[in-house]
C-alpha cells in the first residue's frame, strides 16, 4: 500500500495535467475555433525575430519566460508587447531536473525572483508554468498565497527535445481543439522554423490565436 501510495504522489508531482494537488489551467472556455499559444524557455537571441514573424501572421503568443533569461535580454520584454504579445513567469532559473523537489522556500524563490524581473520590464503577470510543467507539494500552496493559477497545456509537440519540425506539426493538429492551450519551445536550432510551421499549418486549418483575459483564468482558482 505505501509502494501505491507513493506511485500515486510521484503521478500527481510529474504530470502536468494532473489536478491531485491543486487547479490547473490546461485550456480555456471558448465559442470560437481558436487557441492560446504559449512558448516556453526564452527569451533567446531569437525571440525579437519570432515575434515579427508571428505579428505578421496575425497570431499573439504568451511567452513564459525564464527570469534570468529575460535579464540577460532586457529589451525582449518590450520587442513582445509591441508586437501584441504578452509574458508570463516561467521560474528564474529553470531547474528543471529538481523542480519537482524543491521546498516551499525554493519554490517561492523561483516564483518571486522571475515576477520580479518582469516588473521591472513593466509586466505584472501572475500567471505560471513550473519547468517540464512539475508540481511539487509546495508549489500549490505558494502560488494560492499569491493568487498565481498554474498553466499547463492541452498538446505539446515535444519539440523541446524533438528537431523535427513535421513531426511536431502532425501532434499539434492531431490534437488541438478550441480552447487548446498549446505548448511549444524557443531557443533550439530548429525552434523558429518548428512554430512557424505549426502555426501556418493551425491557421490554414481555420484556427485563429487568442490570449485569454487573466481574469478569467485567475477566476478558476476560486
């Protein structure tokens, strides 16, 4: 029984979608044929490039971004918002093989130290994505403090350790839906090339791209 018990700990830590621990936001209510964009692990060199390229196609991302990261690019933050998209926190230093330990201590540090980065750039974002989408028992209860909902996603293309741009678009399509959240990655050799190719391929397939109202999403915490 504790062997289950513990299986069953390690199943709610490890999988994004997994509500045992508390809310998570893995798609949003919708009427409409359309999805939220999400992309993770930035900003990089490469980020003021895909943010044109996206605005030129009419799509708007969230981009939840790594603290010191955005640090380290201190004018991405504005080069997004210009072009219509937002940010949101991603943890300060993406750990991402200890995340799923980590103490409430460490948790809230992650959480706080990348919030406070963007502030500094102006954004007040309190949405958050933990590294690989882990949840360890402190993170429910660090982010209820601060009334900060946990974004999960509805498909991912696992194109954070794939390189093959078709074989992310063939999972993205299989599975998106209105109200997806979707789940892609910058800052890989092949990352600009993988979400433009998903997101021509969403749009010729009558998609539009949203951004949901914050609201609404802190609204399903209560």
């Amino acid at each position: 029984m504790t062997a289950l018990v513990h299986a069953l700990l390690l199943w709610a830590i490890l999988h994004p979608r997994c509500v045992w621990l508390g809310a998570v936001v893995s798609r949003f209510a919708t009427e409409k044929n359309e999805v939220w964009l999400t992309i993770d692990d930035g900003p990089c060199e490469h980020t003021p490039q895909l943010a044109e390229a996206l605005r030129t196609r009419g799509v708007r991302a969230t981009f939840f971004v790594i603290g010191e990261r955005l640090a380290e690019h201190p004018g991405t933050a504005r080069a997004l918002r210009s072009s219509g998209h937002s940010l949101a926190n991603h943890s300060h230093t993406h750990p991402r093989k200890t995340f799923w330990l980590l103490s409430r201590r460490r948790v809230t540090e992650e959480f706080d130290q990348c919030a406070a980065i963007l502030r500094d750039s102006g954004i007040h974002s309190r949405l958050f994505r933990p590294p690989v989408g882990h949840k360890p028992p402190a993170l429910h209860p660090a982010l209820a403090s601060r009334n900060a909902p946990m974004i999960a996603w509805s498909t991912g293309g696992r194109d954070g350790w794939h390189a093959d741009p078709s074989a992310t678009v063939r999972r993205i399509e299989s599975a998106a839906r209105p109200g997806a959240i979707i789940l892609l990655h910058e800052g890989r050799a092949h990352s600009l090339a993988t979400i433009l190719a998903v997101v021509d391929a969403l749009l010729a397939r009558g998609f539009t791209f949203t951004i949901p109202d914050p609201e609404s999403l802190y609204a399903n915490l209560h």
